[in-house]
DNA sequence: ATCTAGATTGTTATCGATATCATCTTGGCC
DNA sequence: GGCCAAGATGATATCGATAACAATCTAGAT
C-alpha cells in the first residue's frame, strides 16, 4: 500500500522549524514585545501606523501567534470543550456545528470528543478535557459517573448538560423531555386511529435519551388504553439501520397486527422501512411505521418518514450561548434551563388509508 | 423558551474555582514539584510508593493536571490538528473517527475543524491551529491557498494531505485517486451491458474529489466510446440527497433513454432512486443508479445502491499513523504516499435485468 | 569496607506570551 | 503658557508546568 518509489524530500528538513517568537518580530519592527501582542488584539490601544507595520512584518517574517503561552500568562485557554456520543451520528454533528458557529468570533475554539455512549469514556474525556482548562464545557445527556461529576463541579466553569432535562442538573440545561417528545408522537398518531403499537429500540440503558423515549412510548400507550406495548430491543445503543430492519422482522413475527411501529431514532427506522418493502410489506398499508430525530433521510425517503423534529442545531447554538452568557456575567447566577423546541412531523409512513 | 422560574444555585459560586498547582500538591505529599510533575508520566523514574502517595493526594485535592503549562515548557502541545470538509458526512466523520481512534493512548488529542469545501475557511482554520503548535496536521484534499500553503510549510511540522492524491504534495500524502476510482466504475459497469451513461455532480470545482470523480466520469465514458456522458450540474456542492433528486428528473427529461446514472455521493444517488421510486419508475429496470463512498444507507436501502466503498476509517487511521512516524522519526524523512483501498461493491441498484 | 552504576529526588532556569504598572506624548482647554 | 486627561508604548513580573543538571541514596560488585 506504501508507495516508496519516490521518496521525496520537501521542505521539512529538521531544524527548519524556526521558532519564531513575538520577541522577534518586535525587534524587527523596533518596538516592545508588549506593543506586537496588543497588536493582535482588537481592544488594545496602538496606533493604526503601529499596527500596520507589525501586521507588514508579521506577514513578511510569517510569525504565527502562540494562544498555548498567551493562554498560561492570561489565564484564560480559549477553549470550550464539548462531548457527544457520537460524531457520527448527523444529529449531533448538526449540534456540534451549532456549537462551533455559535463561537465563531468569539475567539473561542472547539474542543470536540466523543463518548461512544459510554459514561466511563465520557469520563476520561472529561479528564482529558479539563487538563485544556476549557472556559466551559458542554455535554450530551445529564448521567455521568460520580467521579465525572466531582470533576466538574470542581473545575469552577460553566457548565451545559444537553439534549435531555436531567434530574439533577450540574449548572445549566439545554435540552427538551425526550419521554414528552415520544409522548407526543404516540397520542398524535393514537387521534389517527392507530390502536396497536409497537416499539424497536436498543437493549440497554447506554443510550438514556432512548431510555426516555421508551419509557415515554410505553407510559403512554398504557394511559391511552391501549394495553401494554409491543416492545423488541434489538442490540446495543446506537441501533444501527440494519438492526432496525432485523427488529422489526421479529416484532412482525411475534406481533403479526401491529399497525405502527415507533422507532427510538430515524435511522432504525428506516432501516425497518427498507425490509418491510424488502419482504414486499407496504409501508404505512400493512405497517406504519415513525422515527426520531428527523434526519435528512426521514424526508426523502420514499415513503417519507413520521418523526420527531429536535433542533439539533439549536440545542447547540444555544448551548455555546449560555456558555458565553455565563463567561460574561461572570458565571455567578447558577444554572438556568433552557428548553428547545421539537415537533412531530408527519409523513408518509403513517399515512392513515384514504387520509389523503 | 427559557424557564427561569426555579433559580437553582448550584455549586458554582465565585471564586469556587480553587486554582490547584502541582506546587500545592507537592508540598501537601511534601516532595518537590518536579517529583509530582514525574509522577504523572509513565516513564519517569519516581519510586511505586511516591507515586501512590501523589496520586492519592491528586485524588484526595481533586488536582487536574494542566497541560497548557507543561506544553509551553515541554514545547510539545499534545495536539494534532485535522480539517475536513464537513462533520455531517459520515465518510469524513468516519475518517476523524479513524484519527482519533489512532491517536488514542498516545498522548495526543485531536483539534478538529470543518472547512465547509471552501479553501479560504481553510487557511483560517489552518492559521486558527497553528496558533495552538499542533504537533502535526491532517488535511483533506490538496487543494489549498498559496498563503495555507506557506503557513504549512514554514509550520515545521509534518503535514498529511488525504481523500486525494495532489500533484504537489506538501508533505505526506495518504489517499486514492477518486478519478481512477470512478473510472473503474464506468468500467465495471459498462462491461455489465450498459452504454448510456448520465452524470450527476455539483456545479463548481469547490468539492475537488467530486470534480475529480466527474473528470474520471467523462474520460472513461469516452475512452470506452460510449459518446460524451450525459452529465447534470445541480447545486453548489456537497449536493444533497434532495438535490440528487431534483437532478436525475432533470435528467431524465433531457435524455429519457439512460441507462445508467452514476452520481457524485451515495447521497445524492439515494435521493435519485427515491425520487424515482416516488415517481413510479423502477430501479434498476427503468433506471440504474449507483453512489460513491459506500454509506451505511446504500446497503440498507431497497433497491441496495452499487457504490464505490472507500476506505473513510482507514484513512483517518493511516494518515494518524504517519504522523505519529514522522514524529517518532524526527520528521526527517521527506513526505511519502500512502494508497488506500476502494473497491466497487455492485449491489441491486444497477443489476440488469434477467442478470440474477 | 569501598566503589560505582543506576535509581530517586531536588533546584533552578525557562518556555512565550500577557497583566500590571510606569512612562512618555499629545492635544485641548482655561 | 500651563495643566490634565487620554492615548501610546515600555519594563518587569508572572502564569504553571518541565528540561536539564545536580545531589543523594541504594544495592551489588570487588
């Protein structure tokens, strides 16, 4: 796989790396090491005629700014650490990048990992992170370990649990009830006149958001009177697109008249949908089958795909806002929540017989 | 939206934020500073029971190792940086995931940013990290300012460029030829019987892997005199699954008699054979359509989309491991080429008719 | 008993920027 | 003309760890 044939020898000669420090430019430009780092900064008083000629020679010497001392004298890193389960998953990618254009300008950077759904991982992350000294921090999810938690209490920043409302939250909230949301979408599709459910989800608690929304499907189907659902847990958390489809091959077999099937993400649900028409199923005519989480896929697929709508992006935008908020008002005002919006869009997948 | 009914004020008051030193825990343990300092590296020479005894001081204070003052002394930042194009894609979160699974127990940590296909994000997110002295840098693509290009070079720290094969490389260079890859597509399938082949793809150089698979596209079409290929422009790249959707109906009415449609991503393809399948038309008989990048939704899909699968992980993890070389090695060996796999994975979407 | 290599620990200087305070200009105002 | 405020610039200490070297100690060899 190693193409050595042409060993080619650019312009990283060692020693090349001239390390270049703020000093230098100063002296070349005949002022104080002072003066060139004002220059940098917008707020700092020089003179435009200063500035220009240290922003000529910085250009002509190609001095790159060094934030990692800046950020030991100044005591502040620059950095806003971030944790998602998974970067792989378009929901939260979509958060992530609320979080980055939400900081853009703001002379903050990203500090992006990932958990793999796993508290023990988010832990360490956590630990890693903190080493950065980020001015704040932002999670996925209210459940960590105790030590994760001890750690962050500590750590003096603010701090933002996302994408759930936890029940003891560490400072502030950005998020919406997963259990309301599923909630909502099982009474919107009971009005249709669906009276048999089922439910595909993971088989473990990893994912607590899925926990929600089960817990959200099965509370509510009972309160509805519909007796207790069909459930079929199908895998570790994340189900992927293809346990979807697996799943409810053994949900229909076990429970051949379910008429709608919810689905704890988009993904699984589509993965159901694509097995169904495999095995020559009409989907909503023979099953009707919803997801989460409205992924790009949930609207082009054919038959388009019954979800909850989360504004993922939203989540982040907002979450990076309390973070900046609170770095401002100096963080003295302890934690607020801040519920974000969902919505249940209906598609195709549930069309009812002759609703249209 | 935002719920301030219940001020809760949590543990984080001002001045909570108890700024810990190694100093403090050594004089607490009552060794010196260096001596903690040792403990907390795998190969120092610190004695078993000292190091217990600090790390349960560590423990005990809740002391958080900063990195950002060991960087500046140690010279080393413990970062690598990475741009892609985008964090939505699976393909390119494949390759961070590669990265930072590569990355792990080395001590160094990923700094990711998005360039959003556009090289003058790049060259601020390349000056953005280089403030940071990441340690290496992970690039997708070679395209790249004249001023990236300088900053790059003059960084002194080894560059890998991936996803594509660049005329002139900076440094390190691990990826495949997307115009070779798509070539061996049109290949494949032409020897399956087709002969009429359209082209779906963005509309501008922005997204140079997709120009180059439309490059790949068009030589081969005609080297294969299969005539010049029926090729849509839609939508400033990366083209979505909805625009793949609107181009193949564009296409298919300036040509009706294709037989094949290949398309710039499995994105775009899926769109494509939604978009059909919404319209009555049948894939592959009507149509044949196939994808690039082997995304998770083209195995699940019905029709199942043939598609080029390219190895994203590896990437990331290959283009890991060459920096970690170049970093063990000194980075004195000049830049090399690292060719990763692709292969074609035929799959319903083009099968021909009567060819099961 | 003496010596030495290796292990363990300490001391001091330093990484490269910025905070802070001091100094020097400059222009406006009475 | 003299005074003062605001603006521009400089000098120095410092952020919190680690590199480099020095000092001390231990165990085994002679």
């Amino acid at each position: 796989m190693k193409n050595e044939d042409e060993p080619r020898d650019k312009r990283l000669k060692p020693g090349d790396a001239q390390k270049l420090t703020m000093a230098e430019v100063a002296k070349y430009v005949g002022v104080s090491a002072m003066t060139v780092s004002r220059a940098f900064r917008q707020d700092a008083s020089v003179s435009e005629e200063t500035r220009k000629r240290i922003m000529e020679a910085v250009d002509a010497l190609g001095y790159v700014l060094d934030l990692s001392a800046g950020s030991l004298s100044s005591r502040r890193s620059g950095f806003i650490a971030a944790l998602v389960p998974s970067i792989n998953n378009s929901n939260f990618s979509d958060t992530a990048r609320g979080i980055t254009d939400a900081l853009e300008n703001t002379g903050l950077q990203l500090l992006l990992g990932y958990t793999d759904y796993a508290a023990e991982k988010e832990e360490k992350l956590i630990e890693a992170m903190l080493r950065r000294r980020p001015e704040g921090i932002i999670l996925t999810g209210g459940s960590h370990t105790s030590r994760a938690r001890r750690m962050l209490e500590k750590a003096g920043i603010p701090v933002v649990e996302t994408w759930e409302l936890p029940e003891e939250p560490i400072n502030h909230v950005v998020g919406f009830s997963n259990t309301e949301a599923m909630a909502l979408l099982v009474r919107t599709l009971a009005s249709q006149g669906y009276r048999k459910f089922g439910y595909i989800g993971g088989t473990t608690a990893r994912d607590t958001r899925g926990s929600q929304r089960r817990s959200g499907f099965q509370k509510t189907v009972e309160e509805l009177g519909l007796g207790p659902g069909r459930m079929i847990s199908f895998g570790v958390p994340p189900i992927t697109m293809e346990q979807g489809g697996q799943a409810i091959v053994s949900l229909l077999e076990r429970w051949p008249d379910t008429e709608v099937v919810l689905c704890v993400s988009d993904l699984s649900a589509f993965g159901a949908i694509m097995e169904c028409k495999r095995r020559g199923m009409r989907v909503p005519e023979d099953v009707a089958i919803a997801g989460f989480g409205d992924y790009e896929i949930s609207s082009i697929c054919h038959p388009s795909i019954t979800t909850i709508d989360v504004d993922c992006y939203g989540i982040g935008r907002q979450a990076a806002a309390r973070l900046l908020d609170a770095l401002q008002g100096g963080g003295a005002a302890g934690g607020d929540i801040t519920l974000t919006s969902y919505k249940v869009v209906l598609r195709e997948s549930t069309e009812r017989a002759g609703s249209r």
